[in-house]
C-alpha cells in the first residue's frame, strides 16, 4: 500500500466513515513507514481532530503503528488521553492514544478525572 491508497482511505474517514478509519489502522499494522510520505501522514494525522470518538480511536490505532515516526504527534495523542479518558466508557480514542504513545515509547502523560 502507498501513499495514494492511504489518502483515498483518508479522505473517506475525513467524511465520517467510521470502516475507512479502521481500514487505516489495519493497513498500517505492518507498512513500510518510509513508503508513505510526510504530507500522507500529517493527513492521517488530522484524523485525530475528527468529531467523531470512533474516527478518532481508529486514527490513534494507525498513527502508533508508524512507531516513532510519528513522535511529533505525540503531543495530540496526550491531549486525547487527557481530555477524553475520564468522559468515555469501553473501549475509547484515549485508550488507543494511550496505546500509539506506548507504541512510540512515550509514556502517557497521567490525567486526572473530576468527580
């Protein structure tokens, strides 16, 4: 897969298709991270910003599988963490944030939830 294909995917989840967010993070588990390029990849990343919890979740899924190639949206993954954890039940977009830090090997920064 190349950065064409990701960015048919891409902009399909930009819409809302919760599948093509998915599709993403599945297609990524084992890509060549050097075959997609920065723009692909900032573009991906966007889907962080994203109204919707599930395009978000799936997004974080694919963002940690570039590994350290996509430190520098580490801060944004921290900020889902932190804003969502305490808002969300099951399976949420701070829990694969979380998970994409660990991918990067940065530890999630610890959020504090009010009653």
């Amino acid at each position: 897969m190349n950065s064409g294909d990701i960015e048919k995917i891409i902009l399909l989840a930009k819409r809302g298709d919760v599948s093509a967010a998915e599709k993403l993070a599945h297609v990524t588990v084992n890509i060549d991270s050097e075959k997609i390029n920065d723009d692909t990849l900032r573009r991906l990343a966007s889907l962080l910003d994203s109204p919707n919890g599930s395009v978000r979740l799936w997004a974080a899924a694919a963002i940690g599988n570039f590994g350290a190639r996509a430190t520098e949206y580490a801060p944004r993954l921290q900020k889902i963490v932190s804003e969502e954890a305490c808002n969300m039940t099951g399976l949420s977009a701070a829990d694969t944030a979380s998970s994409a830090l660990n991918k990067m090997k940065i530890t999630s920064v610890p959020f504090g939830c009010k009653d």
